[in-house]
C-alpha cells in the first residue's frame, strides 16, 4: 500500500494522464451489494459469469478504479471485485487497517457468497490482502495474480518509504483537489472519513513485514506481476518468484521444469498506472485459464 505525500502533484498528473474516471465517478446508485462481514457492510459487486474471480483494488482506490479492467475480466469470469474496509463504499469500523483482518474479511466474503474455491486478484494493497487470503485460507483459493506488491517493507525505495512516514490527516487539506478525494466522497458512507482513512493508512505504513515465510508455504499457483518501474525494484518481484519455487532450474524443452507460479515484469509502467493497464489482464488470462 503506497501513497506519496511529497508528490502528490507527479500522482495526480498520473491519474489525470489515465482519466479521472478511474477514481473520481459522479454520486450514483451503488450497482452492487453489502454482506454484513467480521463488523463491516462490506460492500462488493459482481460482473459477468463463471469461475469466481475476486478483485480487489489498492489503497485509497475502490472497485471502480480497474475500470475497463474488470469488464475484460468479466468476459470470462464471475468477477468480485470488494471495496476493502474504509475503502469506496465500505464503511470504516473501530480496527487497524491490517492486511491479515481484510484477508479475513475476503475469505468470509467467498464463504457467505458459496463461491467454493476462488481466483483472487489483488493491486498493490489488494495483493497483499490477496496473499493473505492465500496463507490463511488455501481451502478458498484455487489461483492468486499479486500484482506490484512487496512481500517485505524494506524492499520499497528508500525515497518511498520516507514518503509513507509523512502520510496522516494532515495531508488530507492538500489531496482535496486530487481524484483520489473526490473519488472517495462521491461514494463514501461517510465522507467525512477521508482524514481518518489518511492517518490510519499512515499507521499501517510504519508497520514493518516480511511474509516470505509464509509465502514459501503458500499452496496456491501464484502469477507474480511487476511494473518495470515499480515502488521496489524488479529483483524484488524476481525474490518473490523464487520463494515460489520459481527460478530453480531450467524449464526443459517441454515445459516439464516449469514451476506452479508464474512471473512477469510489465514493461513501460509504474506503480501508477499498471492497474489500467490492458496488458496486465492479458497476461494474468493465460496464466488463470491454463488447466481449466
């Protein structure tokens, strides 16, 4: 989960560059529905037909922010997509912002809607939730696409992480102009929240992590996905492959050494923009549909 404070202005030229619709949508009936979940009215919607597929966005993002994203997915998928607690129209309750608790919240999300065993598909915040769902829940989930996220904070570039100490509620003053806020009070239960949001992605920041153990664990083939310009550098995504089982050996004429998981760096993105990025659903699809 990332937001800069210093360069606020570089994200906002970024999200104009892709369309303010990515974030900022005007205030609209809610397409979807709420499952009263761990304390939460969850909020989620569903798309199209087939395999469950559950998505989920970044932070300070919401479903919509994949925009033509999740229509492609939907065209061979039921896809999920969740707004993750105090995120779109997700109410916050009196809890930390916590990877593990939303993981929890997404594995009884898939258990209250039946959906058996699962895709899960997260960005950024939503792919370490996604991870989580994988290590705490591997009865749930079939496949996992993790995309730009790193596993251990200290991989983030050292500019990035003094970034991420200066993001509280005081920001919230200067991110009023920016897609981002208007995104989230045009669909928010409690817009006034926005502060609170900001202080509490902040505290969950500072928190060191490091889940490699848990990701030498994990059961479920994983597609791991990068931006060749991420928040971290691309041997960060290549370590995350190797936990994997990745990387070992060669994968023979036939595909036989291949590893369960996959890899890929994205070229020409960052972390701002892979998740509009067509090319990011054209790679996860073959990956999500080899063996079905």
């Amino acid at each position: 989960m990332h937001l800069p404070h210093r360069n606020f202005s570089l994200l906002v030229l970024c999200l104009v560059a892709l369309g303010t619709q990515a974030f900022a949508q005007p205030k609209q009936k809610a397409p979807g529905s709420y499952a009263k979940i761990n304390g939460l009215e969850l909020y989620y919607e569903v798309h199209g037909k087939g395999r469950p597929l559950v998505l989920l966005h970044g932070g300070l993002g919401s479903t919509s922010m994949f925009g033509d994203n999740l229509k492609a997915l939907a065209k061979h998928y039921k896809v999920i997509a969740v707004d993750l607690q105090g995120h779109g129209r997700t109410a916050d309750i009196d809890r930390p912002l916590s990877v593990e608790l939303m993981a929890d919240d997404v594995a009884a999300l898939i258990q209250h809607l039946k959906l058996g065993r699962a895709d899960v598909f997260g960005y950024s915040l939503g792919g370490g939730v996604a991870l989580l769902v994988g290590v705490r829940h591997p009865e749930l989930v079939n496949k996992l696409v993790i995309v730009s996220t790193a596993f251990r904070r200290n991989a983030y570039y050292p500019e990035i992480l003094a970034q991420q100490g200066q993001v509280n509620e005081g920001a919230a003053e200067m991110m009023k102009q920016t897609p981002m806020y208007q995104g989230y009070v045009a669909i928010a239960p409690r817009p006034q929240d926005f502060p609170k949001l900001l202080t509490k992605i902040g505290e969950a920041m500072k928190q060191d992590f490091d889940f490699s153990k848990q990701i030498a664990s994990l059961q479920a083939p994983t597609l791991v996905m990068a931006a060749d310009a991420d928040l971290f550098p691309p041997s960060h995504a290549v370590e995350f492959f190797g936990l994997l089982g990745g990387g070992k050996r060669d994968g023979g004429w036939d595909g036989a050494g291949r590893p369960k998981s996959r890899l890929a760096i994205l070229p020409g993105l960052t972390h701002y923009n892979v998740f509009a990025s067509p090319l990011m659903v054209s790679v996860a699809l073959p990956f999500l549909q080899e063996g079905t």
